[in-house]
C-alpha cells in the first residue's frame, strides 16, 4: 500500500470520513484545480518525511562538494599554486575577480534553463563543474588559471539558485527556512572545514602519478565531483507532478501543499513572461540583494583567505594553518542550525539575521582594534559563525517572499547572483601589503556587516507597513477588473498575500 493510502485509510478508520477525492486532471497538465483536496495531516506528514529524505542529504552533498570546489583554490594558494604558476602582484586577485563576474552573469539564464529543462540540468552542471577542476590540476600559467576560473563560473553560477528553487517546489513557505538552513547554512561551513582536512590530508600524501602539491588537491575533488554528478542525472527530483519518487496520490497532496501557500489555492505552472521576471525586481528582493552584497563581502573574503590569515597569527607550517580553519567551521555549522530552528519556531527571519550579523560585528571589531594573536583567532570563530547563516537566511526570506514561480526562480537567481557582487569585491579585501593585521580589508568587513544590518532592518519595518496595508484593504484595488488568470499570477502583490517578516 502507497504512503497516501495508508494515511487516507487511517483517517477514515479514526474519523469515519470518506477518503477525498484526488482530481482527475492528467499528471501532465499545467493547471491543477486543489481547492476541493483535503490533506490528511498524517499522510503529510510521511509525505514530507519522503520527501526531506530525499532531497535534503543529496543537497547537502551537491552544495558540499560545490563549496569545497570553490575554495579549493583558498587552500591551493598556501601550497604553493602562486609560485608554481609565475602568478605576480595582483594575478591571483584577478582570477578569482573573474570567476565572481562570470558566476553573476549566469545566474538568472541558468535558473529558467532549470525551469525550462528539470533537474537534469544541475546534474549536467555539476559534471561540468567535475571536469573543469580536473582540468586546473594540470594548468601550467597564469593564463590556464584565468580559463579554468572564467568556465569554473560558468558552471557552478547556477547550481545554489537552482537547489533552492527546487526546494521551493516541494516544500511550503513555513519549511523552507530550516531546510535551506541545513543545506546551504551547513554545507559551506562543512566544506571548508572538510576541504581543510582534505587539503592537509592530500599535501602530506605521495604524489598522485606525476600531480604533485596543490594539484592533488583540484584533482581528486573533481573525481568526486563527476562521480556525485553522473549519480544525480537518475537521483535528483523532477517537478511534484512528474516526479517518480511519489505515488499519484501523493504527487496530488505535494502539489496541494504548494497550492497552499497561493492566495488562489490553486497550482499553475504559469509562462515565462518578461512582466514576471521584471516583477522579481521589487522592493523586499533588492533589498535582500543588497544586504547579501554587503555580506559576502566580509564573509567571502574572510572564508577565501581564512587559512592565510590563521597562516599570519604564529609560525606554522601550510598543513597546520590549513588544520585550524576547521574549528571555527565546525562552529558555524552549529550557530547555523541553531539560528534555522530559532527562525523556524518563531516563524521570523529578519530578527535572526539581525542577532547574527551582531556576532560579525564584534568579530570584526576585535580584528580592527586588536593585535593579540589568540583574541583575533577567537574573532575568526565570532566572525565566520556571524556570516554563516546570512545567506541561507536571506536567500529563504527572498524565496518566501516571491510569487508566482517565475517570479521565485528569478528572485533566487538575483540575490544570489547578483549578490556575488559582494564576492568580488571580497577578493581584493585581504591584500599581501596589509599583512599580518589586514586593518583594511578587516574594517571593510566590518562596515559593510552594519549596513547590511541597517538595511535588514528597514526591510523588517518595511514588510509590517505593507502587511498592515493590506490587512485594511489599502491593497484591494489590484483586483479590480482583472480575470481570474490575472489575479492568480499577482502572487506577492495579490492584497491577501503577506509577506513573511
């Protein structure tokens, strides 16, 4: 027996209520009519079950190995790729600058491929991703080095938006935020922490047949990162409705679900317009946008060059500087799913952020105004855990404020696109004049964590003023004259809809 009928059965054995009846529209079909489906809370129950089994550990995994891919070059520069590679002055910088520029660029087209093509497309992408890092193990200039990060943006720009925006598939707006949490607010802090290992591990090792050093590293995570992709071209979800994971009843209950949080309580996979990817641009989505800017500009600067930092606070070796980048990550991880479950229970997301960002204040406060070795490696853990849950934060509180799905798929790719900005301008944070204190780039950090914060919090207000609006009907004038299609793709703006503060 199916996990829907178990559930349906169980209700009507307990209720005496008839079984619902599920619509006899085609699986196939765009438009679903939910708004007579019951949802057994005990079938959804083992639905969301299935589904968090299914979704949240092959994410987890993706984005892991996506995150130790990206910082690898981090760990490779300690190990002596600048050196190897004739890289002078400002080469490295550079590179990492192009990487950044490519990556933004193809967030939003990457998203509606996804939308166009289904999950097959991350699959092809993280292969992609695989090949390239094999590819770096064996560049011999600066000019390789250049190739490799401009087509290594190419193919991991659209891997994060692409996650989340399938998360959003299958999960309600209240469920997103500790799901998100755990994969994106995990999975980078794990990766590098992990990466750290990884690096130590592979530098202290013989050569890998004539790949020595640094190019160890590139290599085996690019194994890794075809083998995890050639697996997920049969393991990642297609769409609830086309889905084989799912029995029929429960495609029906999913989609239900995800009708739930429509103001029309219905499903419709509505087209892609340019009025809808334009309505992405409003206030709450450039708002996150900018507050992501700010962000990864002291948390990617500081996670790019954290093993050269730690490098610069005693006389270590590269494997021991690459060792004690683990332990602030470790801490992450755990402020990270704390931070989710508080922002869960108390179905907030800007208050959280908010605290958070003030454990990056004071992180970054120490960095600038001290120089003990053991208070600015104290101040490596406040800020990395500060930052840590940032953007899973943001990224959910955008998603749960973008309706229809186009306006969702391009609201993910433009926060975290175009908050990339913020990573390229984290490379050149953290420049070799300033060592061993980096007061620049430390204070950069710093100021823009308080406006990051300045600007969430306008965005907190802003959200109770326009809900507050809507509640006494100063919204209702959106429906006038418009046909049920058009009311059902308002979404966001529809005057019932309310934004989740």
């Amino acid at each position: 027996m199916s996990l829907g009928q178990r559930g349906v059965s169980e209700k009507k054995s307990l209720e005496d209520e008839e079984k619902p009846e599920f619509p006899t529209k085609s699986l196939s079909s765009d438009t679903w009519d939910l708004e007579d489906v019951d949802i057994d809370p005990v079938v959804e129950k083992r639905l969301l079950r299935n589904i968090d089994w299914a979704i949240l550990p092959l994410f987890m995994i993706l984005y892991t190995i996506n995150s130790i891919d990206r910082t690898a070059v981090g760990n490779a520069k300690i190990a002596g790729l600048e050196s190897d590679l004739g890289l002078k002055g400002f080469d490295f910088n550079k590179a990492l600058s192009l990487f950044y520029v490519v990556f933004i660029v193809v967030e939003i087209p990457s998203d509606l491929a996804l939308k166009r093509f289904g999950s097959i497309w991350l699959a092809f992408l993280i292969i992609a991703f695989g090949i390239i890092a094999i590819c770096t193990a064996f560049i011999e200039n600066y000019a390789g080095l250049i190739l490799t990060r401009i087509f290594l943006g190419l193919a991991e720009g659209g891997l994060l938006p692409g996650l989340v925006y399938v998360m959003s598939r299958y999960y309600r707006r209240r469920e997103l935020v500790m799901r998100i949490g755990i994969f994106y607010g995990v999975s980078p802090s794990l990766a590098r922490a992990f990466g750290g290992l990884l690096s130590s591990g592979l530098l202290a090792v013989c050569p890998i047949g004539t790949v020595v050093s640094w190019r160890k590293i590139f290599l085996v995570e690019g194994i890794m990162a075809i083998g995890i992709g050639t697996i997920c071209l049969f393991a990642l979800p297609a769409d609830p409705e086309k889905t084989k994971m799912l029995t029929e009843e429960e495609r029906v209950v999913a989609l239900k679900r995800i009708a739930a949080d429509s103001v029309t309580r219905t499903y419709k996979k509505e087209p892609t317009t340019a009025a809808l990817v334009w309505r992405a641009f409003n206030v709450t989505s450039i708002l996150t946008t900018l507050a992501f800017i700010l962000t990864n500009i002291s948390f990617q600067g500081l996670s790019l060059y954290l093993p050269t930092v730690i490098a610069t606070l005693g006389h270590f070796t590269t494997v021991e500087s690459q060792l004690r980048t683990v332990p602030p990550y470790i801490v992450a991880i755990v402020w990270s799913l704390t931070n989710s479950y508080i922002s869960f229970r108390i179905k907030r997301r800007g208050v959280c952020i908010l605290v958070s960002f003030l454990l990056n204040i004071v992180g970054y406060s120490i960095f600038v105004g001290s120089g003990n070795q053991h208070a600015r490696y104290g101040a490596c853990f406040l800020a990395i855990s500060g930052g840590a849950p940032a953007g899973p934060m943001m990224l959910t509180w955008g998603t749960d404020n973008a309706s229809p799905e186009t306006v969702r798929a391009v609201t993910t790719a433009l926060i975290v696109g175009v908050g990339q900005l913020g990573a390229v301008i984290a490379v050149w944070t953290y420049l070799p004049q300033d060592a061993p204190n980096y007061i620049r780039g430390n204070s950069l950090n710093l100021g823009a964590v308080i406006l990051a914060w300045l600007l969430l919090a306008s965005q907190v207000k802003y959200i109770y003023w326009e809900n507050a609006k809507r509640a006494r009907g100063e919204r209702d004038y959106r429906l006038a004259g418009k046909t049920r299609e058009e009311i059902e793709q308002l979404g966001a703006r529809h005057p019932g809809y309310r934004y989740q503060p």
